[in-house]
C-alpha cells in the first residue's frame, strides 16, 4: 500500500494511544470522543462537539475592555520566557534567507534552510518563542469580511528543536503542558471549554510528517501544534534523528479570544482602528456587529460561488433585510480590510519589499491598490500613509523599527498611489464599456484589466454601481491573481554538470580562498574531457556569484593550453580548454591565472559591494541587490527602486562610492558559521540569495557593506582606484541597473570620452568647455529652422490641395509632398470636394478618403493600391490608411 497523508492519518488514528495521548489528557479527565457532525477524532472533558467552527459557532463574545495587542504578546513572551525559552526577535517578512519563497509565510520558515534541496535547521536557541509577522495571500478576498482573516498576522512561534539530543528541547508530554498552562492560567479559559482535535501535517514528499494536535475553545482555533517526527524510507518510514516541534499560536485569535469584541480587527489594531472609524465617519451599529459576531465562523467568501445568496442568509439570520446589511457592513468591511492591507505594507515594505509587478512585488501591490481601490469606493477620509504611520506609532515598543522606516515606507506609497491613480483616469472608460456589457467580462479579461490597466474588481464594483449594472465579480479573483506569486520561481537546479559528468569526483580545491591567493600553481588532473578538465585543485576562481570566471593556461610538458572560462558544478570546478591533446589523468600541469583579467573582476566585485552600500545611502534602506554581473570591462548591479533614478541621484551614488575608497577600509573575508554570521550581520547577509551551506563566506566592509559572499575582492576599498558610474536603465518595474568601471576600467572609458568631448569640439571648432553652450545653440537653431520648414511646407501642401480641388474626375489621385499626419486630412478635404482622394507622399505613406454617400470606398481604394504596388493598411468608414512598398504610376 502507497504511503500517502491519508492513510497516515488513518494508522496514526488506529494508534492514538501512541501518537496523540498524553499525561495531561489523563490527568484533567479528558477522553476521546468521535464529533457527530464532521466525524473528527479529538479529547475534552465534557464537550460532545470537535469545537471546530463548522461544529459550533463561535461563542466567546463579550462586552467590556478590548485586550491590548501588544500587552497580550508580553504575558504570552513572558509566561514561556518563564517556561525555558529564550525570546527572538522577529524576522523580515520577505524571506530573503529562502530562495524558494518570497514571503514569511510561518515562524518555522525563520529556521529553515535549504541544503542540497533539503530543509535543514538553523535556530539560535533549542526552545524560543518569536512574534513573527507573516504574509499570506489566499484568503485575500475573506479579508475584513469574516472578522477573523488577515493577510498580514503574527504568528507566535513556539519552537524546540532537536530532540532528545539537546539540552533544554522537549516532546509531546511537555508542548501540550506548557500550551494548556498558558490557555488555563494566563488566557484564563476552562479546561472543560477545551478541546484537542487529531490531525497529521506533512511534507508533500513525506521528507518530514508527524501528528498535530489543534487546540480549540468555544468554537475557535487557538493553537495548531505539529510534531515533526518521521520520515518517509521507501514505502515505509522511520523516526528522524533530530525531531522538531512546531506550535503556531494564531496570535490574532489570543487577542480576539481575550477580547471578546465582534470581530478580530475590532481589538488587533488597538487605537489605529478606533482613529480610522472616527476619521471615515463610519456608522458602528455594535448590537448588530454582536448579532453577527457568532455566525462569522461560517463565513468563507472562496467556499461560496453566490456571494449574494451568502448575504442574503445571514441577513435572514440577524433580522434585517440583506440591502440594510450591506449598506451597513459594506464601508466598515472595506476600512478593516484597509487596515489589515496598510499594516502589511509597513511591514514588507520597512523589509525591503517593494510593490511591481514582478514576484512578489506583484502581490503588493494588489493589496496597496485594493486598499486604494476600496478607500475611492467608500470615501474614507485619510491617506493610505496615514494609516501605516498609525500602525508604526502604535507597534514602536514591540517594533521599533517600523517607524525608523515610516519615511521611506511613505514615499513608496505616494509613488505607487500616483501610479494607481493615473490608471484608473486612463483607464474607466474600458471600466464601463466593460460593465455595459460591451466586452465579455469574464474572469480572464479581469485578469487582463487589472495585469494591463490596473483595474481591480472593486472599481469594476464602484462603476457598475454608478452604471445601474449588475456584475458577479469571482469571490477568488485574488486568490487566483497571487498565489503563483508566493513562492519563487525555481531556477534549472536539476541540470548537473554541465554536460561534464563529474559523478565520483570530490570537491576541487579552490586557492582563491586560501590566504596566499596564489596565481600559480601546480596541480594534479583528475579527469579529462573531450574540451576540458578536472584538477585536485586550482587558483582559478570559477564562474559564480555573478563574476565571470578567470582565464589564464595551463602547461604541461612545455605545452601551453588556453583556458578559456572555468564552471563549478557540485563543488567540481571544470577547466574549459582550446585543446587537450597530450593531457592525461594522473599529470601534473602548472596552472598560471591572467592576473590583469583577474585584478579587474576582483576591482569590479568589490566596486559593486561599494556602489550598493552607496546607493542605500543615497535612495534608502529599501534598495536591495536584484541582480548582479562583474566583468572585466565593467560592471553591474540591479537594484530595487521605487521610481526611475534620476541623473541628480545617480551623481550622488558616485560621489558617495567615491567617498568611501578614497577614505578606505579594510575589507574584512572569512569563514563563519551560517547561524552566527545571521545572528552578527542579520540577512542583509542574502543580497545575493541564500547560502547553500552550513558554513558561509562573509565580506564585509565596516559600515558599508556587509554580505555572504564568494567572490574574489581587494584587500582594503583603496585598490579599487576610482569608480566611474557609465549609466543606468530601468530593467524592469522596481528594477534599475546601474553599469559601472573601477580602477584602470574606469580611467579607459574616462579616456574614451575625452576623446569622442574632443572631436566633436574640433568639429564644431570650440573648447571642450564651450561644447554645451555651443550645441544648445545650434539645437534652437535647428528648431526655429524647423519651424520656418514645417510653415512653409504647410502653406505649399494648402495650395496642392486647392490645385487638386479642381482636378478633372471624380476621384483625385496625385502625390504630395506631406507629412503622413497631414496626408489624411488633406485627402478628406478634397473628398469632401470631389467623391474620393488618394494620395501618396514620398515614403509611400497613402490615405483614401471618400464622400459620404458617393458609392466609393476607402478601404477598397486602398486594397487595389497595395494588390497592384504592395503594402498593407486598413481603416473604416469613410478613411483609409496604410503604407505602399512601390511608388504608384499615377507619380508620372
């Protein structure tokens, strides 16, 4: 029988006594009960229901004082700080140390690494709890609608690793103790509200699988503990050697429980939410809202194809008609989707992220523009900044460094609502052919009004509303729109080799790492190839890390061989040669690298860790390293920015490079162990992606730079020489790449620019210095000559016209010496004289213009054209107009 979850779940079921019965159980008089509605597994004293909302509804709403976000969090640190864990610190919400993800999107996704495309773990303590913020996005639509969904939560993470082998970790027996020590003696509930429900969590490939445990009270979810303790061994499995626990307490929900209020964004946004409600002049209809708090479990937007028949039945259900309901719930729905959407973007943006429409980028900016959108809808009276300034204000003592930010934050904000403003303008004009019903809106031409125009379905809501029409928008239009924006594309990571098998062969010996940093070398050839080989070691560094590899030759037996570049494939570097003849395994060659090449790729690496350092200074701390390549004639880094850089910032960027190799620097490169240097230099460390390794190559320059890094560099900033910034283009949205020249590079284009200054002085006969007044003056020359040309030309192309006028024939053909932007007017105003015009100008641009009611056609006009002289073109009704590849005989 395969081995799947589910049938997992079925033996782990037979097994309870094993997997899911604990001390704690039998000591608090809980049994194992079957729920008669869902038939779900779970434990409680005295409760027949699972305690799942699709059971029971939600029963713990309560009037009187909301519980503090923050002071529920410091009661929850302290009571497991007093418990053995030691408290961390959250990390970013872009997952910078994970190459497979863009987002954090669970506290456990802070200790894991990719090694060999395994995940491994690396964790600072062996028991922690972190407030750890995270991102998901498929609930989008569900968001300020349910009253408990978010995209952007904590998720207060409860984590011990490596058990038994580690002092301090702990099992089932202990988790599920501590867990109901804090719901019983810090949240204060009973232990007969609780229930404890079955349930298994695993790896899709079964790597890592072991019972869960959700714990519920009064209808809600409060905490999901997982215990990752097997691993799949051919069709059966065994028990792994280091066990993991991972308990995710839905922080949101602690609150919400402790609070009672009808919904979680009535007491998770502590005063931002009360400060909102009062500046959009939002009715609040509390017995309603309390009405409505218990059958909010039952709400789930993406289950339900009919939102209209969903409204309708909890209309129905709180004794008001559903268009009262919607009026009433409408505006208060979208003000809290806008402060869960505003919270987010303080958070991902303060992190580095930034909104684009690329990775995962793209799904910030869906949310920056449906907040945005549902702010136009409903009127609400403050600016999206103003709420994220809210937000960091109120969570500065829990996380100080979301107002440090504020200001870089709302500077994204007002360049991408500028952006999101200016579609909407160009683009509600389709918005309400749309909604007429002029073009099919189905789900594909959504997806195509919001991806080309950047229209989202609450516009298309806002307008329809405005049109008197009735539109069914796709309750997982968002859904749909982000989730294939949450992981990150994988690279060609199962392509080895290169076409070289280097199966059997160990890892080559790099000297670039070594201190001497060798040039010349003697080594030992492992393997020959019918183009290239295997050494025991070699000083030449191989392709990676963006630097082009190095060249140089090899000798042996007084035979020199070319290499030509150098590749490393699973720790193998293979020497690409013009020629092995004469080469045999076993043979000692001497190895001599290009120290030229080598000195300028080592330049132009250290340059770009310069040039990026400076650009963070000059732009902020949002810019991020996107992309880089170091060659021999220059270089280049992409780097994320809100907005084109402008020349004025780029200068800057220079001067400030420049700044720091004249002042010069150590540049520190060593060797530490991946969980200290994140620890030291936090994951500014993966600018370049994330280490493969348990060890990591740290460079750092001391208050510029700091990355895991295995290039070639200087020894100190100043052998960099000078660095001359060449120019810079916007690769992408949010992308700008900088190129640039360092050292000798730098000073060969300086001389090369010089050069091209000095010839076109000599040609316009001035110095160097006189150049640009000299060529503006000539350029307004130019121009007032232009203008003079176009008016006479103009004048002569009016007198044609009245010549032709009078032509003899009911169709005019002649050519004309027109720009193409004329050519059609003047063909209609001799149509509007005679039947038909067709006329032609000297790049065999033609436009025909008929009468209206003559029996001529444009279109036919111009199809005999091009079926006698070639061309193409087009048009309707009464113009037509297109190119020819011959001149007409009518030119005679």
């Amino acid at each position: 029988m395969a081995l799947t979850k589910d049938s997992l779940k079925a033996e782990f079921g037979k097994n309870y006594a094993k997997h899911y019965e604990v001390e704690l159980f039998k000591k608090h008089g809980f049994k194992r009960r079957k729920c008669p509605k869902c038939g779900r597994a779970f434990w409680s004293i005295s409760k027949e229901l699972c305690g799942d909302s699709s059971c029971e509804p939600y029963s713990f709403f309560k009037k009187g004082k909301r519980a503090d976000y923050i002071d529920v969090w410091k009661k929850f640190d302290g009571y497991f700080k007093k418990n053995g864990h030691a408290s961390v610190p959250r990390y970013p919400t872009i997952c910078r140390w994970r190459d497979d993800l863009h987002f954090t999107i669970a506290s456990i996704v802070d200790f894991m690494r990719l090694e060999g495309g395994k995940v491994v773990f690396e964790h600072p303590n062996t028991s922690l709890v972190v407030p750890q913020m995270c991102l998901r996005f498929n609930d989008l639509p569900n968001v300020g609608v349910t009253g408990r969904h978010f995209s952007c939560f904590m998720m207060a993470g409860q984590h011990s690793f490596n058990y038994p082998k580690a002092k301090g970790s702990y099992w089932k027996e202990r988790c599920l103790e501590l867990n109901f020590g804090y719901l019983t003696e810090v949240l204060g509930i009973k232990p007969e509200k609780l229930t404890y429900l079955e349930d298994i969590w695993a790896m899709p490939d079964l790597s890592s699988f072991g019972p869960c445990v959700e714990t519920f009270a009064d209808g809600i979810e409060l905490v999901n503990s997982v215990f990752m303790q097997f691993t799949k061994k051919g069709e059966s499995y065994k028990e792994l050697d280091m066990k993991v626990i991972d308990v995710g307490w839905g922080f949101e929900r602690l609150v919400w429980y402790a609070s009672g209020t009808p919904t979680a964004y009535d007491c998770c946004f502590g005063p931002v939410r009360d400060e909102l409600l009062k500046l959009s002049d939002i009715e609040y209809d509390d017995e309603l809202f309390r009405r409505l708090a218990p059958l909010s479990g039952e709400i789930d937007l993406e289950q339900h194809s009919n939102v209209d028949a969903v409204m309708r039945g909890l209309a129905q259900k709180v004794g008001v008609g559903r268009d009262e309901l919607q009026e009433k719930i409408a505006p208060l729905q979208a003000l809290y989707a806008v402060m869960d959407h505003s919270r987010a973007l303080a958070f991902t943006i303060a992190d580095g992220g930034l909104p684009s429409n690329v990775g995962g980028g793209y799904n910030l900016r869906v949310i920056l523009r449906r907040a945005l959108a549902f702010m136009q809808e409903h009127k609400l009276n403050f600016s999206l900044a103003d709420a994220v300034k809210m937000h960091c204000t109120y969570l500065q003592p829990l996380f100080p460094e979301l107002l440090k930010n504020y200001e870089d934050v709302a500077r994204v904000i007002e360049v991408e609502e500028k952006h999101y403003r200016a579609a909407v303008e160009r683009s509600r004009r389709i918005v309400v052919d749309a909604v007429k019903g002029k073009k099919k809106l189905d789900e594909n031409a959504l997806f195509t009004l919001y991806e080309s125009h950047g229209i989202t379905p609450e516009l298309i809501g806002e307008v329809a509303k405005a049109e008197n029409a009735k539109i069914n928008l796709p309750s997982d239009f968002y859904k749909k729109l982000t989730e294939k924006h949450t992981y990150a594309e994988k690279g060609d990571e199962g392509k080895s080799g290169g076409g070289y098998d280097v199966k059997g062969l160990k890892p080559t010996k790099l000297l670039c790492y070594e201190k001497s940093n060798p040039l010349k070398a003697q080594a030992k050839i492992l393997k020959v190839y019918k183009d290239a080989v295997v050494l025991e070691q070699t000083p030449f560094y191989p392709e990676g890390g963006g630097q082009e590899s190095d060249t140089g030759k090899l000798v042996a037996n007084g035979k020199q061989y070319a290499v030509l570049n150098v590749q490393k494939f699973e720790g193998v570097a293979v020497h690409k040669l013009d020629d092995v003849k004469g080469l045999k395994k076993g043979m000692k060659v001497e190895c001599i690298v290009d120290e030229a090449r080598r000195m300028a790729l080592t330049r132009h690496h250290t340059a770009t860790h310069v040039v990026g350092g400076a650009a963070r200074r000059v732009l902020g701390n949002h810019v991020w390293q996107a992309g880089a390549h170091k060659g021999e004639r220059y270089a280049t880094l992409d780097i994320t920015h809100y907005e084109k850089i402008t020349p004025e910032q780029l200068a800057e960027i220079e001067r400030a490079a420049n700044e720091i190799v004249m002042r010069g620097g150590r540049v520190e490169k060593k060797f530490e162990e991946r969980g200290e240097a994140e620890k030291k230099h936090g994951f500014t460390l993966y600018q370049g992606g994330g280490s493969p390794g348990k060890s990591v190559r740290v460079v750092n320059i001391e208050g510029v730079d700091t990355q895991a890094c295995a290039g070639t560099h200087v020894d100190d900033v100043r052998e960099i020489g000078v660095i001359k910034i060449m120019g810079e283009e916007r690769i992408q949205d949010g992308v700008s790449r900088l190129r640039y020249a360092a050292g000798p590079a730098a000073l060969d284009y300086l001389s090369q620019r010089d050069e091209l200054l000095q010839k076109a002085s000599e040609k316009l006969h001035v110095t160097p210095e006189q150049l640009p007044k000299t060529v503006d003056r000539f350029f307004n020359e130019w121009k007032e000559r232009g203008k003079q040309v176009e008016s006479l030309s103009t004048q002569m192309v009016e007198q044609e016209i009245e010549r032709l006028k009078h032509e003899k024939g009911e169709v005019v053909r002649a050519v004309v010496d027109a720009e193409p932007s004329i050519l059609a007017k003047a063909a209609s105003e001799i149509a509007s004289v005679k039947k038909a015009a067709v006329l032609v100008n000297k790049q065999l641009n033609v436009a025909c213009a008929v009468k209206k009611g003559s029996g001529y056609e444009a279109e036919k006009l111009l199809k005999e054209l091009t079926a006698k002289y070639g061309g193409k073109g087009g048009g309707k009704g009464n113009l037509a107009m297109g190119k020819l590849d011959r001149m007409p005989e009518f030119n005679a």
